[in-house]
C-alpha cells in the first residue's frame, strides 16, 4: 500500500513539474488611430512552446477522447429526460459537440478553450 502510495505521489510531482505557465495566445495591435473600436485591435496569434504542444498532445487530447465517451454515455442516459423537456438540442451540443471540437479541431497547442456558441448547424442538422 505504501507503494502504490507513493508512486502516485511521484507521478503528482512529475505532472506538477511539467505544467506550463499561461501563454497569452492573442497580441493585439492597434490598427489606425481612426477606425472605430471593434476595428481598432488587429488579433495576431503567436506559436506556442513545445512544451505545451506535447502537453496538448500526451495529455489533453486523450483525456478529450475520453471526455467525448463520457459524453456519449451521458447523452444515452440524459437523451429520454431531454426529451421530455425539449432539450434535446442542448444536451447534443454540451456532452457531445463541444467534447469534440475541443478534441478534434482546436489547434495543437492551444490550450485556451473558446467558448463560442454551437448552433444545430454544427450538430449536421
């Protein structure tokens, strides 16, 4: 017991050591001293350090394909219950769509998770 214990103390250590700072993923730049505010910053996207695309690669994406079974799992469950209060849509897209985007179409890297509004057109529909 004391063993196992331990190893898992190790393993929490190592996973903390490897944990990197933030990285702002945006710069912004202003444009002209005219144009209106929405014009006014220019979004330019730095690469992020290898660091956390191997972060992102080991660790996030599988815990993401891990997410989008658990999702899946849940929708089978929720689905008769969404159903009844015509929520279907909205378990679709939180328990199984945005697992996906997060897993599948979020560049490699990129940790930040941009909550952007998923509508039925995102679902196939």
């Amino acid at each position: 017991m004391k063993q196992v214990l331990s190893l898992l103390v190790i393993l929490a250590l190592i996973l903390a050591s490897m944990t990197v700072p933030s990285v702002r993923a945006q710069e912004t730049a202003p444009s002209s001293p005219l144009s209106s505010q929405a014009e006014q910053t220019k979004t330019v996207h730095a690469d992020p350090p290898g660091e956390l695309i191997m972060a992102d690669a080991l660790i996030m994406r599988p815990v993401g394909v891990v997410a989008i079974i658990v999702g899946l799992a849940g929708a089978l469950v929720a689905w008769p219950f969404a159903a009844i209060t015509n929520s279907c849509d909205r378990v679709c897209r939180e328990l199984i769509v945005k697992p996906y985007k997060y897993t599948f179409e979020r560049p490699l890297g990129q940790m930040e998770y941009e909550n952007t509004d998923y509508t039925a057109t995102d679902m196939g529909r």
